[in-house]
C-alpha cells in the first residue's frame, strides 16, 4: 500500500472494457489501496479488496467460480458485492463474511469505479445529445495531477494565450456539490494548423459549456456543431500523473445509410481535431503545482473552480 490522498468521492475510469474479458482478474491500485476487478461468466463485473479476510491471501491467484472469486487457498468465494457466497464448513456462515468493495459501472467503453460508500451521483450523459454516437477511447497519460485539467477549463486567460481563442464572455453556474458549469462564447484566432480547418469550415465564433462532475469528469459541449467531447480522468500513484480518458460524440444518424456509413470516420475526425485542441496544454502543464496563488479580479471564473474544489465531498476524510 502507498501512500493514501483524500479524493473527491467521484466515478473513477479505471480501464477500458474491451482488457477485462468474462472470467478475467485484473489487480488493480487505486489510491494507495489495492483491488481486483473481475468479469463473471454472467459478464457483469465486480471489484473487491485484493487480499482474502481470512487470512490475506492474494485472490489474484485465485479464480472467477459461479460468477465469484475463489480463494485459492481455503475455496472462499466472494462475489461482486463482496458477499461470501461459500465457505467449508465452521463456526460461521458464509452470510456472516464480507470483505471490501467498491461499485462498480460500465459506459461509453470504459469501466469506472465510484470512490466512497455509494454512488452519489450517476456518470454524466453526453450535453445536448439524446441518442449519442461516441467514439473509441482514447488513452494518453498526462505528467500533471489531474486537478490541473478541470482548473484549466475555468482559466479564461490561458485561451488566449495557449489555444489561439478570444473569449467574449463567459458565466460560471452550478447544480449541486458535486458540479460546476462554464458557458464560454469564444472567437478563432488564426495560428495554428487547425485553425485554419475551422476557419474553412466557417467556425470563426463558438459557444461551449464546460461542465464539470466530482473532480476528475469533464464534459464539453459545442453548441455550434452539437458535438460533445468527454474527459475522464483518473490519477495515478502519487497523484502526480494523470490518465486521461477521452471520448468524442456526435447525434447518432439514423436518417440516410451513407450518414451511416460515415458516422465512425467522422467521429474519429472530430476526435483528432479535438485532442489536437487539447494537446498544447499539455507539454505547458508538465510538473505543475496547482494552487491558489496570486490570484487577479481577472482570475474569477478560477476562483469559483476553486471553491467548488474545497467543497466537494472526500473519502474517506468526511465518511
């Protein structure tokens, strides 16, 4: 065990679906605390502490038996509510055993785990699309903690600066704990090589709501296009580095069979474009420190980011 943050209890992407097959194992370290995460025959996955309470051994070595996980040592089978479902017999019953777990749901490719006790709120659907169509994953690791991407959202100066955008106007709104919002209206600045595809496609102004859930999941909605782009963000050992989650979507078609035909070219494209937004932040990030520094009347929007931030519910500090 490493050392142990006091994270926002928040939905957590901790891998892609398609590496976890039905009766696989997979370890897994989450905040200085270890867990298996496993697929029953059923399909449907669980996550339980790694270590057997009866006498730690490691389940890793164990197997996935009747859609639970079987010690290898004693036969002790848990399921995915960290319920023992069968145990030799003793002294106790197999209701009367229960070791650690965390809930666990499947969306949009990737597997998220929920940080606390209970979910207290669901994984965000995609803004503005009723009936998405979304991309592959894409994974890419970030030498920044991960608190560095959601304050970049509500750092009005830095796009500007970085992404080549004028930002008119801007209003920070909230609908619970657990989330903060930003609508920006923004204009192109021509500099780069992408600026100039938007430029042809006749985007030279948008307006984008940023809209931010637990910490760590972010949603980016371009009202001009109606596409959405979803960042999940998960931190690594140290809570240094980040694993960034992305995922773009687009109102599935259902009109023509060429539309169809073209949804998942065309969800790859805007996929590329959109991390190619993305990517100049991160060389600038490297090794950053977020704080709350010498902030300016400019510095509002972070300001409210930051008061969301200190407000947002931890495990297990506040349990």
């Amino acid at each position: 065990m490493t050392e142990q943050f006091f994270l926002p209890q928040s939905w957590y992407p901790i891998c892609v679906s398609r590496e976890i097959k039905k009766k696989q194992l997979k370890p897994i370290v989450f905040n200085g605390t270890d867990w298996l995460l496993f697929r029953g025959g059923d399909g449907k996955l669980g996550m339980v502490s790694r270590f057997c309470p009866h006498m730690g051994n490691d389940l890793a070595n164990g197997k996935v038996k009747d859609n639970c996980i079987a010690c290898p040592l004693h036969d002790w089978h848990f399921n995915a509510k960290g319920e023992c479902k069968k145990m030799p017999p003793s002294n106790l019953k197999p209701s009367q055993v229960l070791t650690g777990r965390l809930f666990v749901e499947e969306k949009y490719g990737l597997v998220f785990i929920f940080w606390g006790e209970k979910p207290l709120f669901e994984i965000p659907q995609f803004t503005g699309i009723v009936n998405p169509a979304y991309s592959m994953p894409l994974v890419h690791q970030l030498q920044n903690p991960y608190l560095a991407v959601g304050l970049n959202g509500f750092d009005t100066w830095h796009f500007c600066n970085v992404h080549n955008r004028t930002v008119f106007s801007y209003t920070v709104f909230s609908q619970n704990i657990f989330h903060i919002g930003i609508n920006l209206e923004i204009g192109l600045i021509v500099r780069r090589w992408y600026d100039y595809i938007i430029k042809f496609l006749g985007l030279l102004k948008s307006n984008i709501q940023l809209d931010y859930y637990g910490g760590n999941l972010i949603m980016v909605h371009n009202k001009m296009t109606g596409h959405c782009a979803f960042l999940a963000l998960l931190p690594n050992e140290g809570n240094e580095t980040t694993t960034l989650y992305f995922i773009v979507a687009l109102p599935k078609e259902s009109r023509t069979s060429f539309l169809r035909i073209i949804e998942k070219p065309r969800l790859s494209f805007l996929r590329f474009m959109s991390f190619s937004f993305l990517k100049p932040d991160f060389p600038i990030q490297k090794n950053m420190r977020p704080m709350k520094g010498i902030l300016t009347t400019e510095d509002a929007s972070a300001v409210d980011f930051w008061t969301y931030w200190d407000k947002l519910p931890r495990y297990p500090m506040n349990k």
